[in-house]
C-alpha cells in the first residue's frame, strides 16, 4: 500500500509536466492564470458599481500598501476606487456598522485588494506605507445610536492607527469633520476658528470625539514623529450614500422619488455647503500625498439654506411631494459653510462638481437603489441603527 501525501500531489488543474527540463502548465491552469492576469486588470461589475474600473500596472517600487479604514462606507469606497484604479495594493477594514459590502464587492476578485471584516476599536498588525482613517459613523442618526461606541471608535480606533502608524512608519490621514466648528459663531468657517460645541449634547459623541482624535494625532506627531494630515469634511453627497442615514440629501431625494412629504426640521433657515464625492476624494489624495500637515477643509462653499435645497431636489426629480416643517432637533448648526483657502493654497484643489450636477447623478442611483427596494422609509432626526 503506497502512503499518498495529499499535500503534494497537485490538483488536476495543476498538473504539470516536464518537457526539455522546464515545467509546462495543462491547458486548464494556463487558462486560470489567464484568468486570474485578466481579473488584476480592472474591476468586474455589479449593481452597485456597473461600470468597469480599469486598474494600472505599477512596478514594485511605485506600488503602495494602503490601508483604509471604513473603506466599505460611502467615501471610503469612492476613495478605494481611486487608489485601486491608481495600482496600489488596497485593504480595507471594515466592521459594517454602516458600511456596505456591495459597495467594494466589484474589487473582491482583484488579487490587490484584499477585506478585513474588523473594529478599529481592537488592535491590528500590518504591514502599510499609508493609512486613510475613515472609520466612524457620520449621520447624527446612526452616531447616536450608540454613542459611547461612537467615542471610542474616534479615540481608541485613532489610537490604535496612530500605534500602527508609528510602528510601520506610515503616513495617516485623519477624516475629520466640519462638526467640530460646532454650531459657528465665525463664517464662513477657517481652520483657524476653535468652534462652539456643546460638549454634553446629542452631537457631542461625535463632534468632541473627532476633537480629541486631531488632538491625538498631533500629539504623536509632535511626540513621536509621526507623519499625519488631517482633513476637516464638510457635508459631501453622491452615490453609495446609505438610503437610510438620515442626511439631508438622501432623505430629501428618497422622499421625493416616492411623493411623500419633504420633512425640514425647523424653518428650513439654517444653511449647508454640499460637495459631491468625487471633489472630497480628489482632496483627500491631494493631501495625504502633498506636503501640508496642518489641519485642512475640504467642502464646496456653494451655500444653501435647508429649505431653498429640499425645492431643488423636488424640482430635479420632479416630484409631487409637499414641504413639510417639523420642530428643529437639538443643537442643528444654524450654518455652515467652509473657508477653502488653505486647501486652494496648499493642494491645489477646489471643488469641481456643481451641487446641482452631483445631485443628478445621485438622483441617478438612488432611483436605481430605490426600484430594488421597492420601497424606502426615510430615517428620522433621532437615533437609529443603520438597515442593511
């Protein structure tokens, strides 16, 4: 009886045979390698992502590990996009709280990009020259939610990709908000303005939770050399925005695709600046690849009031649906509208994108989200877990 090792007996798809003393492939492992050179060349399409990405071929030396954290949310999947079309070598973490696997699911097969199903709230070994810290909630819905985890992900998660980043030598870049400036009492808004928060309010989690992460990254950069950067996000729109965040622009455009109420909580006064995805994501690699280390804003200053913005996208879909005026929530900024100076001085980059042709791009995907669904039941201004 011949003792078989089944560990070194090649499946039948790999059989090889020696001709001359080189080894050559059956026809069936030369096809898969075929295959698997074709997958590395672009994305496959899904219906969330139909359109095919090709992806570059970058020699070693240019090629970069990059890790990003909530890469399966929102911005973190547009900004995945952009590196993994670039030829780098992508992970992305993600516990999907309120991320999506349909938004990454077309880089599944791509041999440069690989998914870390974790909680940047627990420590990770790996092995990267940069990393993009996007993780955290963003809607007041879904950061209030659970609040004290909110904090944690902005504090032990940042202090977990700050250690990381030290003990690899790489570069981090921070997703801050426009939410530290508070409720502003200076407009438009500069870096330089300190912000008036209420530290113990519904928002508070999230606003001083992000505080405190800037805080820490200077910390380590001034302490232990770290090399940061730190973008202040002002509210950014576009495809692959979760139906249910609560957000102005999802709500406002999923009420309107379906004819029911426009829900404006208070009298529609207070202001937003509205930058559309691709705009931020093209901020976000100019700075985590210039030389600016100082926090930056990156938003569209193009201002509208709640009210003047719920009549544009009722007009853009055409829709029959009412205004309806609700009482204000707690602590609702009165206004908003980011100071871009730095960012046209240091990076070179202002937005391109009017809000109205973001709009109807994203009007574009949510009918598309919306004729899967069905229907969608928009999120109110209160806490709520994200739906799948």
């Amino acid at each position: 009886m011949t003792d078989v090792n089944n560990d070194t007996v090649p499946p039948p798809a790999a059989k090889r045979a020696k001709r001359n003393g080189s080894i050559v492939l059956s026809e069936t492992a030369l096809r898969m390698v075929e295959d698997r050179n074709t997958l590395a060349l672009h994305s496959l399409p899904t219906k969330r992502t139909p359109k095919v990405i090709e992806t570059a071929v970058l020699p070693d030396h240019k090629r970069r590990k990059i890790l990003v954290t909530g890469g399966a949310g929102f911005v973190g999947s547009h900004l995945v996009d952009k590196l993994m079309k670039e030829g780098h070598e992508v992970t992305v973490l993600d516990n999907f709280f309120t991320g999506q696997k349909k938004n990454i699911e077309h880089w599944l097969q791509h041999p440069n990009f690989t998914l870390v199903v974790h909680d940047v709230t627990e420590p990770i070994r790996i092995e990267v020259d940069q990393i993009y810290h996007l993780a955290c909630p963003a809607s007041p819905p879904h950061y209030q939610y659970n609040p004290v985890k909110t904090i944690k992900t902005s504090t032990i998660g940042t202090l977990h990709m700050l250690g990381l980043a030290k003990r690899v030598k790489a570069r981090i870049l921070l997703t801050s908000t426009s939410e530290i400036y508070g409720d502003p009492e200076v407009h438009p808004q500069p870096e330089s303005y300190w912000g008036n928060v209420n530290t113990i309010g519904p928002r508070a989690c999230y606003d001083e939770g992000k505080r405190v992460a800037e805080t820490m990254m200077y910390a380590y950069r001034d302490q232990n050399q770290v090399d940061v950067r730190v973008a202040r996000i002002f509210n950014t729109f576009g495809p692959r925005m979760h139906p249910n965040d609560g957000r102005v622009v999802s709500n406002f455009i999923i009420q309107s695709l379906q004819d029911i109420d426009l829900t404006i909580y208070g009298d529609g006064s207070q202001t937003r600046s509205f930058q559309y995805v691709s705009d931020l994501v093209r901020g976000l690699h100019a700075l985590m690849n210039g030389g600016y280390d100082e926090p930056c804003n990156l938003g569209n200053p193009e201002e509208y009031s709640i009210k003047d913005f719920a009549f544009k996208i009722k007009d853009l879909t055409k829709s029959k649906s009412e205004v309806k005026f609700l009482p204000a929530t707690k602590d609702d900024p009165s206004q908003r509208q980011p100071d871009i100076t730095t960012a046209k001085r240091e990076l070179n980059w202002q937005p391109e994108v009017t809000a109205e042709e973001g709009l109807k791009h994203t009007i574009e995907y949510f009918s598309s989200i919306l004729e899967e669904a069905g229907e969608i039941i928009p999120t109110g201004p209160g806490a709520a877990k994200p739906h799948s």
